[in-house]
C-alpha cells in the first residue's frame, strides 16, 4: 500500500547565485562543441535528469544546514530555481517524468533510503513507493511514468584471497563486491519484480531494455570496478558493453533513439572520472571530458546535450551542473 506524506512544501522561486555562464574551459582533447555552467551556487549542486529541449531540470542541491533537496529549472538556461523538497533529509538522484509530469528520488527516512515520487508543478504531496529495511537507490521512471525501476542495497560478496607456503595458507586480502539488486514496480497494479543484479538502472527510450552497472573484481582482482550491461525488462537477455580492463565505469545514461550510452568512467591509476560514449554494441567508445577534475552523473536530451556535474574551475569537491553540445 503507498503511504502519502504531505509536507508543506512551498514553491519557493530562490536566485541561489545561478547565473548561467557559457564558458570556454575546455582542455584539450575534450570532444563538444559548447560548454555551458548552468549553476553557479555556493553549495553543491549535482545529479542533473531532464533538461530537454531546455527545460524541466531537475537536481538536487545541498542547504546551508547541510541537508539535500531537489530543485527544479523550468528554464534551464534562466537564473530561477524552483525547490521541490524541504526539511532536514538527502534527498537524492531525481528522475523526471515527463508524460507524468512527476519527479522520482531517494529519500533519507530516518535509516535506510526509501523511493517517492514528487508531482513536478505541484509539489506539495511525495508518495512513497517502497518501505522495506534494506535501502532502494536510483529510481527511473519507465517512459509513460507507468513502472519505475530501482536498485535494492544487499549484502556484498567478499572474496578472500590466500597466500600458500610450503607449511601454511596464510591470509592476505578480502575483497568487497556490491551486490544490489534491480526491480521494477508496477505503479498500477503494485507488483513488484527483481530481473537482476546491479545498480544505477535506467529504462531504454522504448522501456524494452534497461541499462545498469554489474560490480566485478579488477583485472588484478585486487578490488571492485563497474561495468556497463543491458538487460532486457523482463530479465531473460543480457548483454555486458564495457570490461574491467577500460576501468571502473558507472552511473549510465541513454541517448534519445537508444543507440547509445553516456556514462561516467575512471581509468585505472587515474584519480578523477571523465564523462564517455558507446554504441549499444560495445563499439566506438568516446571520451568527451579530459579536464583534471570529476566529470560525473550523465544524462543525455532529447536535444543532444548531456548535463553532468563537474568541480571543474572551482576547488574541489565543489559540484555544480555543466552542459555541452554532443559533436555528432
């Protein structure tokens, strides 16, 4: 059953220091042809979704107490936020539905994340959507706001490796492997479906496929990395794009006619993430990013711009939300 919760939650129009600049800092090698600051806050500001056609963004952004809440952008290019959450929680990870006009996020609930959804013009009532004691990560909505597919925190696996003398087996290392599971939630009928095992699942352009990031040992087998995998919706076909040897990438993103994937990466012995493409096939992979900080949190438009969240030109840690212009 779903549990309404009905905050007061004002549709408070902030300047929150969001002037929007175009810029051009850009290192070389970096493959766009404009880059364009969309926020320009004091605080954090990271996880853009939506955004197409130049408008309804929608991200999340950290408060002076030092809670996160989702704000929303009719205009991605104006100065004008629009805060769709308050109170002292972390709120994370929004996905905006545009057939539905809602936006879904985690949610902090006293100790585990849980997932609600948000109506987008509205704002004033989040609806829960699970209730359980593990923790629910990064919902996306299916295209017509139909199913949302999540991931659900697990125990890790471990694996153990051993040191064999001549006399003795001795202990070296344990290896910790995430092991979360993906579900779909079919918001109609209530009915609840695990097709797999991963994180960061996101509903194809058609819902037919999902993509995700299935957790390995590294090439050395000396830690964890993420790989990128399709799924079919039903869980009976998959398919793996990257290896362990291209480095651990993550958080993975559709292009709008579902022939590619954006998707956030670290190279091996490299200490930042760098935003990437790739066909659907495994083929023609490309690095947009270069610049010497954390590109990371795709999302593509249907307009062909990705957004992404950088501490680039600022110290660091200090995240706010880019755009650039795919060169096709």
């Amino acid at each position: 059953m779903k549990k309404i919760l009905v905050f007061a939650i004002s549709l408070i129009a902030i300047g929150f220091n969001s002037c929007v600049t175009s810029y051009q800092m850009v290192s070389q090698g970096e493959s766009f042809d404009a880059l364009t600051k969309i926020t320009d806050s004091k605080k954090i500001c990271a996880f853009p979704n939506g955004g197409d056609n130049g408008k309804n963004l929608v991200f999340s952004a950290q408060d002076d107490d030092g809670a996160y809440n989702i704000y929303k952008k009719d205009n991605v290019l104006s100065s004008a936020l629009i805060q769709k959450t308050s109170g002292n929680n972390f709120n994370l990870c929004p996905n905006y539905c545009s057939s539905k006009d809602l936006i879904a996020f985690q949610y902090l609930a006293k100790t585990n994340f849980d997932i609600y959804y948000i109506n987008a013009s509205k704002g004033k009532a989040i609806t829960q959507i699970t209730s359980t004691e593990e923790n629910e990560y990064n919902p996306c909505f299916s295209s017509d706001g139909k199913m949302i597919v999540f991931e659900k925190g697990t125990s890790p696996k471990y694996y153990v490796k051993y040191k064999t003398t001549s006399n003795a087996i001795t202990y070296v290392k344990g290896v910790k492997i995430t092991e979360n599971q993906i579900w779909i939630k079919n918001l109609e009928s209530g009915e609840l479906k695990m097709i797999g095992q991963g994180s960061y699942p996101k509903f194809s352009p058609d819902d037919s496929k999902i993509v995700f990031v299935k957790y390995e040992l590294n090439k050395m087998k000396t830690s964890e990395t993420g790989t990128i995998c399709i799924i079919s919706n039903d869980g009976e076909s998959q398919s793996q794009i990257t290896d362990t040897d291209l480095g651990y990438a993550t958080w993975p993103n559709w292009s709008p006619d579902g022939k590619n994937i954006v998707f956030q990466l670290t190279k091996p012995n490299k200490l930042d993430s760098d935003i990437y493409t790739i066909e659907v096939d495994g083929e023609n992979l490309k690095q947009h990013t270069v610049n010497k900080s954390d590109d990371f949190a795709p999302y593509w438009t249907s307009d062909n711009y990705i957004f992404f969240t950088s501490d680039r030109g600022s110290k660091q840690g200090a995240y706010q939300i880019w755009r650039f212009k795919v060169v096709q």
